[in-house]
C-alpha cells in the first residue's frame, strides 16, 4: 500500500461520466461532478422517466439515460448498483473504459456469496470478471454517501480525508485518484483488486473518516475473512 502525491486534474479528455445507478452514492457523486464541470449520464434500473426530478435538481450538464447508453456515453464510468445485480452491467458499452466499483457485499440484501464468505474473491474482482475488457477500480466504496459531496476539503489541509481505491490497471487506479483529490479526498493506493478486501464491509477502514496514515494503518489491521 502506499498514499499517492498529489495529482493533477483528470486528463481534459476525460469530460463525461457514465454512472450506472441513481442511489445514494450514485446521486452524491452525480453533484458533486457536476459541480466539478463534469457532464453526467446517469441510469438507474427503473428507466430514465423515473430520474426527471434529480436530472432538474443536477442541471444542463446531466441527463437521465438506459444503463448501456450511460456507459456508451461516459468517458469513464460509475458502477454503484447492488452486488447481486452486477451481471447486468452492460459489458460491450463499457469496452476498453475505466469503471470505478463502488459495490459492498451486504449478504442480508444481496444473498451469499460464498467465493466472498471464504476469501476467494473480493467484490470488485467480480466485477472485473464480468467486465472483461474493461479496467476496473475499487472507489467511493468506504464513505457514506452524503459525506462525498461534504467531506472534502483543499489539497494540503491538515488532517484531509482519505479514501481507498485498487484496480489490476495503474491508469485506473490514477483516475480515482484525480478524481478523489478533486472531490476534496487524500488517496492511499491498495494495489490490486485482490487486496480490495481490505477496505470492504465491516474491516477497520469501512466507513470511517481517517486521514492517509490512519487508513494505511486500518487497511493493514483488516482480516481477510469477517
């Protein structure tokens, strides 16, 4: 594990976000890019009629769309659904693209997974199974959702807030990253999506505000199974 320096903006090209899922996290992080100058599409599983009063509360940078056209539409996208509905994430849309897991294993709602009961798997590892040809990134995971758009704070600030990300793919773990450090977050870097566990549910790191040092010392307490 090691805290990344302070990076730049997230590259100029990279200017819409495709966020597969409206809920809780997925509208937080919705306003908070918006306020950025990010352009959102945004989906849930109900249809895009179903999204008209938060599209008019986020304003002329987003729109409401089906999940595929939302993840065509994104530069990157932001897959923030259930854990039991993750096969249903439009693979071909999402090709070649970042996406960045926010999924939490909660057993009671999602029913068991027992590859994730044992250790053999982390949650975004599932993802990235499913998403073959995409580059996957643990983020936004280990927050609550309204402390996105509330919790962040300038470069520098003393005792600044951080968050977690892993990915198999530098480029992808350096975007969650970009995009932390714009929504007011320090970074510590996990490594690979097979160490993700160590920031999932009900380990050390899970849902607290901690600064770098505090989440490197919490992502190492983590026990492999709970």
């Amino acid at each position: 594990m090691r805290n990344t320096r302070r990076p730049q903006a997230v590259a100029p090209d990279m200017t819409t976000i495709g966020i597969i899922g409206a809920g809780h996290i997925g509208s937080h992080v919705a306003r908070k890019a918006v306020e950025l100058g990010y352009d959102v599409v945004i989906s849930n599983s109900r249809g895009p009629e179903t999204l008209a009063g938060l599209v008019a509360e986020l304003g002329p940078r987003a729109r409401a769309a089906t999940a595929a056209e939302a993840a065509a539409a994104g530069d990157f996208a932001v897959v923030t659904v259930p854990l039991r509905n993750y096969r249903d994430i439009p693979v071909e849309p999402l090709a070649g693209k970042i996406v960045i897991d926010t999924n939490n294993y909660y057993w009671e709602r999602d029913g068991r997974f027992p590859e994730l009961d044992n250790g053999e798997a982390t949650t975004s590892g599932l993802l990235q199974e499913h998403l073959l040809k995409s580059k996957v990134a643990k983020g936004f995971n280990h927050i609550m959702a309204s402390q996105i758009t509330s919790d962040g704070t300038p470069p520098g600030t003393q005792n600044r807030r951080a968050l977690a990300t892993a990915s198999d793919y530098p480029e992808a773990s350096e975007l969650v990253a970009k995009l932390y450090d714009e929504f007011g977050f320090d970074t510590v870097n996990i490594g690979p999506l097979s160490d993700s566990w160590r920031v999932e549910r009900d380990r050390p790191a899970y849902v607290v505000r901690q600064n770098a040092a505090e989440l490197t010392e919490n992502l190492a307490k983590a026990p492999r199974t709970i």
